[in-house]
C-alpha cells in the first residue's frame, strides 16, 4: 500500500567539482574517465537512484536550463559523450536511469556589484595579515584536497558527514568578520553569498510539488545554508543523503 507523503521531500547531496572551478574547495584527481573511476562514480549514482527522485536539480544557473536539457537529450539519445563534471556524471546519469524528461537549472551567479572573494582575501591579506593567515592555516590549506587512494564513493560519502558540512561553513563566517571599523569587507562578499544560496532555495522549491522527491547534487559549500533554508520554511521533508550512501540500503 502506497502511503500518501505529507511534504514534499528533498534531498540535498554534497559533492566534490570534478572539473576545475575557481570555488574556495578544490580536488586534486586522476583520470576520472578510467575504468575504475567510472565504476566508482557508478557506484555513487546506483545508491542516489535508491532515493527514487522524481526531479534532479544541478548547480547551474537557471538561464542556462534550455542549454543543460539540450545536452540531457543528447545524451539520452546517446549522442552525447559526458564531460568531467558532477552534473553529466551524476545528475544526467542518475535522471536518464530514472526516465526523467527533463533535469533542473537552479543556481544563479550574477554579481551585483559586490566584491569577489579574491578581492576579500586580497584585503585580509594587506590589513589583517594575522587573521587571513588563521584563516589559510584552519580552512583553506585543508580544502586543497587529493582523492589519493580513497574511492570517489568514499569521498562523497566523508562529504555528506554533519562535521564536514558544518566546517565548510564555519569557513564562511571567519570570513564575514573580514573588515574593520564601518568597512565590513567580508559581508560584502557574504551577502552575495547569502542572496545566491537564497535564490537555490526559490528555484528548488519552485520546482518541488507536494508528491516530489527532489534530489540535488550541489558543492559542499552550499549544503549547510540551502539545508537551513529548506528546514526553516517548514515547507518540505529534508532527507539525510547518508541514508543512502550505504551498500546496505535496498
């Protein structure tokens, strides 16, 4: 007997960029394209499909959805050959299995105006050396990182843990204390932070039905706030993908 579900659920899943990106966390891989690779990144996608999503929503901007669902249908008509990112990796592979029609666009980049968090660090550097060395020394020298020997499985799984998303963030914050007297440097970057992470939240609950179940693969930076946000409209079921990323679950 189905059992009629009281709120829309969503799962948000952390992921690591398996392309270049000029984001604060940065992976250091091999051929994500070898054999071994692949079964690794299958065995990601296998577990995720175990949620049974109705929708897939992917990190990139919204304008660019008609582009994103052109590529989709490439490759669903084998077409198309996936480049190395989590969205063709994951997201692609993960709707096609599934018989989606489509997949979702929700991030959004546009500036506004504020300062770039290169800019930030650039004054942190020159007026409060000590404090951009703290937070070079706590968080950023351990987001330069390498998947070694550890499966991709692995990796994504570590990605997923409560501390890890909880560490990303704290980064965030030492950064909005960026800044001195009436010159809040930091929160100029940060509230553009806050807007984009705001504006996921829109786009993904706009999309997400009462009978949905939304799965979003996004970077780990995102997890905590599009998380708060999604918990804090008391609108939808938030799923820990950790439920998931586990051989056991049927």
């Amino acid at each position: 007997m189905n059992i009629k579900q009281e709120k829309p659920q969503i799962m948000v899943v952390s992921t690591f960029h398996m392309r270049y990106t000029p984001d604060l966390q940065r992976m250091e891989f091999d051929d994500l394209l070898a054999d071994s690779r692949q079964q690794e990144i299958l065995k990601v996608v296998e577990q995720l499909k175990k949620f049974k999503p109705t929708k897939v929503a992917l990190e990139v901007v919204n304008s660019e959805e008609n582009k994103l669902n052109q590529e989709f249908i490439q490759f669903k008509e084998g077409e198309l050959k996936l480049a190395i990112d989590e969205v063709h990796q994951l997201g692609f592979r993960i709707a096609s299995d599934l018989q989606h029609e489509k997949v979702h666009a929700v991030d959004w980049m546009d500036t506004v105006g504020n300062r770039g968090v290169g800019q930030v660090f650039e004054w942190a550097e020159k007026n409060q050396p000590e404090f951009f060395r703290y937070i070079n020394d706590t968080y950023r020298s351990n987001q330069q990182l390498s998947i070694g020997s550890e499966s991709i499985y692995e990796i994504i799984r570590s990605q997923n843990q409560t501390s890890f998303i909880e560490k990303e963030h704290e980064m965030y914050m030492a950064i909005a204390r960026i800044g001195s007297s009436q010159e809040y440097i930091g929160i100029d970057w940060m509230r553009w932070w806050y807007q984009r992470n705001l504006i996921l939240y829109y786009n993904l609950a706009k999309i997400t039905s009462i009978s949905d179940r939304t799965l979003l693969i996004i970077g780990a930076a995102h997890v905590h706030l599009v998380t708060q946000f999604l918990n804090e409209s008391k609108w939808f079921e938030v799923v820990n993908p950790l439920h998931y990323l586990t051989e056991e679950k049927n």
